[in-house]
C-alpha cells in the first residue's frame, strides 16, 4: 500500500479502522500518522514527511526496508521487533522507537 495526498500542504493521518498490509508507504508534504491500535504493517517502504513528523504503529514485526524520513520527529511502534535491512534507512531529527521484542539498527550512525 502506498499513500500520496493530492495537492501541496496535507498530511496523512489514520482516523480509525486497521491497516493489514506486508508493504506500507506514504509520501506527504506534511507528516504522516497511521497509529491505528490493532494495525499490522510488516514492512515499511520509501516513507517521508516533508515539513512534519513520521509515525507508525503496529502490533507485528517491523521491517525497514526502503528510506524513511522525517523532517521532524521518526517515531516507530512495534507489538514484535524493528529491523533494517541492508536497503533501508532512516533519518529524522529524532528518533523514538518502541518494540516489544528488540530493535535492530545496524545501519544507523550517530
């Protein structure tokens, strides 16, 4: 699933329901917030908030796979862990992460 608000200006945010995907994008000018309780996004690919914040939640396992970026805040729930892979990268001012079973960055420099 990737996301893309129409027109300058808006950000994406998860008013209610759940999100079940393998694949998860979004791409907004401002920031991007899916935060649903009971989501389950396994693989996060080329994310980006232009002038805001980044934030996902989920109850599975999260892999990233592709760049994500925020201008502002990165912050990243998981119920499982959160890995990078060899593709994926992050960068944000700050970075907040939350797993329920271990974090791994490799990939990271601080």
């Amino acid at each position: 699933m990737s996301l893309r608000p129409a027109g300058p200006g808006p950000s994406i945010t998860q008013v209610s329901g759940t999100v079940d995907v393998g694949f998860f994008g979004a791409n907004a000018n401002g920031s991007v917030t899916i935060n649903g309780a009971n989501n389950q996004i396994r693989r996060l690919v080329a994310t980006s908030s232009g002038a805001g914040s980044v934030s996902i939640r989920t109850t599975t396992d999260l892999a990233i796979g592709q760049p994500v970026t925020a201008s502002q805040a990165l912050s990243l729930a998981s119920g499982g862990r959160i890995y990078q892979d060899s593709a994926g990268y992050v960068v944000a001012n700050t970075l907040n992460l939350r797993a329920g079973t271990g974090i791994s960055l490799p990939h990271v420099r601080a």
